[in-house]
C-alpha cells in the first residue's frame, strides 16, 4: 500500500463521495489489492474460480485469466459449455486465484502522461492538445459520432 486517503486526501484525489467510505487505501504502482480472505485455496468460495461480477466484492482482474494449474484449461472450459447447452447447471470453474498473474494496478491515476491512456484516432482537428483530461474523452468520442457537441 502506497498511502491512506482520509478526508482531506479524499478531496485532493476529488474522491470525496458520501459513498467512498471513511478513507481510501492508494495501491502502489503496478500492485493492487484482492479481496482473496481466505489462507487456502481449498476453503475459497465457488465464485472465486469463476467470473462472477455480482458475488464478488469487487473487480477481480485475474478473471482474465484462465487457472494455470488446470492441467487443459480451454478442453475444460468447452465441457462446461457443452454441459449447459445440454441444461445442466454447473459452475465456469476455469479461473484461478493467483494474484500473481496479474500485472499493472486498476483504477490508479498515474503522474506520467506517456503511461495513462491512450486515445487514437485519425481527426487530429477533434482534439485540441495532445493530452486529454479524462473528463474530456466523452466529448471527443461523440464528436466522432456526430460532428461537434453542443
């Protein structure tokens, strides 16, 4: 953990929402926190070595990833397909629990511009300088769509 963001450290990051809670922990760069409360893998919930946003407590980025212990992770995963196209029930158990396979940090606002997102596009005229502000990429995105915003 990088730092704690009470009140003050709240408004400073504008994250000063009723709804943000008492403070926020900042995660170091290229780290993020999982929400993983279990000490073995044996005693993890059935929605952990799956994808399942509405269980889980929070975004879990190793759901892009598929178990690498499972010894044929895709074979595995077509049985499962087939087995609810069949009308059974059954779990998508193809995601595994390794925070290691992760890399990067979700939500954290880098200080270097050259590391922050990227926009591309070919109508030069629709951006005015060559760093956005994240507040800004909704209007230069519908200015793609329908001519200038009004």
């Amino acid at each position: 953990m990088q730092e704690v963001l009470d009140e003050s450290g709240k408004q400073q990051q504008h994250l000063n929402h009723e709804r943000a809670g008492d403070f926020v922990l900042v995660a170091k760069a290229g780290a993020w926190f999982t929400y993983y409360y279990w000490l073995e893998d044996a005693r993890a919930p059935d929605y952990a070595f799956t994808v399942d946003i509405h269980r889980k407590p929070g975004y879990d980025p190793a759901e892009l990833f598929m178990n690498p212990r499972l010894r044929f992770p895709k074979l595995r995963a077509a049985r499962r397909l087939v087995q609810k196209k069949l009308g059974f029930r059954s779990l998508m158990d193809v995601i595994g629990v390794d925070a290691e396979v992760v890399r990067g940090t979700h939500g954290r606002v880098t200080h270097a511009p050259e590391a922050g997102p990227l926009l591309i596009t070919r109508r030069r005229d629709l951006i005015d300088s060559s760093h956005l502000q994240a507040t800004e990429v909704h209007d230069v995105l519908l200015a793609h769509l329908d001519g200038p915003v009004t």
